[in-house]
C-alpha cells in the first residue's frame, strides 16, 4: 500500500542528513534555509516526474528502466550501475555515521579494528532484512522512522521553546556572503538529505496499485521529510551561534 510505502521513502530520507546536515550547513548560516526550501521544490518537483512515469508505465521497474524504455539498453545499464554505485557508497556513508554515534556509548569503536567490524556488520543486518522481503523492509523502515522522529520531534519542540531570534539573525551569513553564493552553496549539500524520494520507483513492481501509489508516497514521503528537516534546522540555527 502507499502508506507504509511513504513511510519507506521518508525513512530513506531522514537518516544521517538530519544529524550531520546542521553542522555541515553551519559555516553557511541560517540563510541555509533557503536552500532547504529551494530543495524540498525541486524534490515536490521530482516527484511528480515518478507519479507521472508510473501512471504511463507502471509495470517498469524504477528509475533505472525507465531510462532504458527512453534512451535504450546501453542508457539504461548506465543509469543501473550509477544508481547502485550511488547507493553502495551511500549505505557506507550512513553506516560510517551510525559507528560514529554507536562510538559515543562503546568508545572502543573509536578504535580502527573494532570500528571498521561494526560498520560492516551494521551494513551486512540490513542486507539480511532486505533479503526477507520487501514486506519486512518496509515495516523496518516504518518502525526505525517512527523511532528516529522521537528524538527529532524532541529537538523541535525544545528548540522552539529555546529560539533565540538574535542568535538566528546573527548566524544568517558569518561570512558575509551574498544569498547568490551561501543558497547554490548549501544546495549542492542539502540534496543529499533527498537522496531515497526514488524508493517508491523502485519498488514500483512490488506495489498494490502502482499508477497512483507511487506517485501518494512518493509526495508524502517528501513532504514528510522536508517539514522534518527545515523544522529541526531552524530550531538549531535559533539556539546554537
């Protein structure tokens, strides 16, 4: 169904963007926020090219063949491969930052034996769930989103009772820059965060309807996470210089 399909796509996006994000935006500024809002467009925007793939072509299996229906094979391939590679590098990406964390407990993770093992056995867990099926994927996913928008719903609520809008003011640019340079700056950032609003495409074939489910959680997932993400930024930038 597309609900627990949405949830899947949101839980693709809210992951280690939303922790490390805050402090990789933070030499930019709070005029960051822009960008988040440029970027949740361009996303809203995408997602209507999948809703619209998907009601011409809903027997296709993702981004991938489409671009092998459009451009032929070879296309298509390439697509295929960069779609994996990006995701290959991606997943290590996120199990690196999930060690980092894991680390603040068990500080013998900082060590680089016993913190290289725990990446990769937290990479080789979640290829055991995904090999039982896209069922029990995307109620893992449901379940680890609701579990992570605890704390973020949290940091939100705290931060909105501690906003200082002085302190949001005077981080809007802390080197001065013009929005020209600081938005396109914090934009090739923040689209990382959006990496996953593709899942629903994926999983196109293993969806009840997927004309219109693709395109319902393919929109809600992205809303979903864009409220998440500009919410805890700005919560950040008006209570941390």
């Amino acid at each position: 169904g597309w609900g627990l399909a949405a949830l899947m796509v949101a839980g693709n996006m809210i992951g280690s963007g939303v922790y490390l994000l805050p402090a990789t935006l933070a030499p930019i500024g709070s005029s960051s926020l822009i960008g988040w809002i440029v970027a949740s467009i361009g996303a809203l925007l995408l997602a209507g090219v999948f809703a619209g793939l998907a009601r011409i072509r809903p027997r296709d299996d993702g981004p991938t063949e489409y671009a092998g229906v459009g451009l032929g094979r070879y296309f298509g391939y390439q697509a295929s491969l960069g779609y994996w590679a990006g995701n290959w590098i991606g997943n290590v990406a996120i199990a690196l930052a999930a060690t980092g964390y894991l680390a603040h407990f068990f500080p013998g993770l900082r060590e680089q034996w016993p913190g290289a093992l725990c990446t990769v056995g937290l990479i080789w867990l979640t290829t055991l769930i995904y090999m039982a099926g896209p069922h029990t994927v995307a109620r893992f996913g449901g379940l680890t989103l609701l579990i992570g928008l605890i704390p973020l719903g949290i940091a939100m609520v705290a931060g909105a009772m501690a906003f200082d809008p002085a302190v949001f003011v005077a981080s809007w640019s802390p080197d001065g820059a013009p929005l020209s340079q600081s938005v396109p700056a914090s934009m090739a950032l923040i689209f990382w965060a959006f990496l996953g609003f593709e899942s629903a495409g994926v999983v196109a074939l293993r969806l009840r309807d997927p004309q219109r489910d693709v395109g319902r959680a393919t929109y809600a997932g992205v809303i979903l996470s864009a409220v998440v993400y500009i919410a805890v930024t700005a919560a950040i930038f008006g209570v941390i210089p």
